[in-house]
C-alpha cells in the first residue's frame, strides 16, 4: 500500500469511527462497528471500558441518551506511523457552537485496517445534558 493509500485508509477508518459516534440508529452504527473496529476491539476512557461489538454499541446509545443531539467532530490533523494513529475531538450541541466536551484519541490499527484499540482522554468533561 503507497503512503497515500494509507493515508486515505486511516481517514476512512477515522471517519467510521466518528460516524459510529453520531449514529442515532442502531441497525446503522451496529454496521459502522462491523466496518470500523476488529472482533477483538478494546475502548477505554476515563467512564468506560468496554470490550466487541455489543459493548460498544450499548456504550454509544448510552451517550447519546445522556447527550441527546450531540455530536462528534474531529479537531485535528489524524497523526499515523506505524500501527498507531492519534487525533483530538470534540462533543458539540444541536447549534453546533461551544464544545461541552473535548479530548485526544489514542488508536492501534488491526492488522486488517480495522480499529483494534482506542484510549481516550479528556481535555474537557461534560456534564449531563
């Protein structure tokens, strides 16, 4: 794969990963999920630690019931070598003005182009909404 390949690769793997995020329905973002990360998929913040596909799923609903109309959004160049990827985010209201939420993601890339691990941290924590 030619470094413009993968590049190309990992900014779709990274818009996945957000679109699962921002995904309400959950037939769509059980497919997201599908696509997006590996059968042995970890996620880890400072509230959760999950583990595979339903984890994830039930981590997302739970999200959006305590953010309803909330969104995501990327904040940063995605930075890559190796099997690693970075990249700082954000958690914005309806209006899409102030961020209530804001942090940096720490990736480790299956060996299928899939998303194995993420870590994350918060540069700013939300109340409930």
């Amino acid at each position: 794969m030619t470094e413009n390949n993968a590049q190309q690769s990992i900014k779709s793997l990274v818009e996945g990963y957000f679109a699962m995020w921002n995904e309400t329905d959950a037939a769509k973002r059980q497919a997201l999920i599908a696509a997006t990360w590996s059968e042995d998929s970890h996620y880890v913040d400072p509230l959760f630690a999950v583990g595979g596909a339903e984890a994830l799923d039930a981590m997302v609903a739970g999200v959006h019931e305590q953010f309803p109309e909330h969104r995501f959004r990327l904040t940063s160049p995605v930075d890559v070598h190796h099997d690693r990827a970075h990249w700082e985010w954000e958690l914005v209201g309806p209006d899409g003005g102030a961020p209530v939420a804001g942090g940096m993601d720490f990736a480790i890339i299956a060996p299928d182009g899939r998303l194995r691990e993420v870590t994350g941290f918060f540069h700013q924590q939300a109340d409930a909404a």
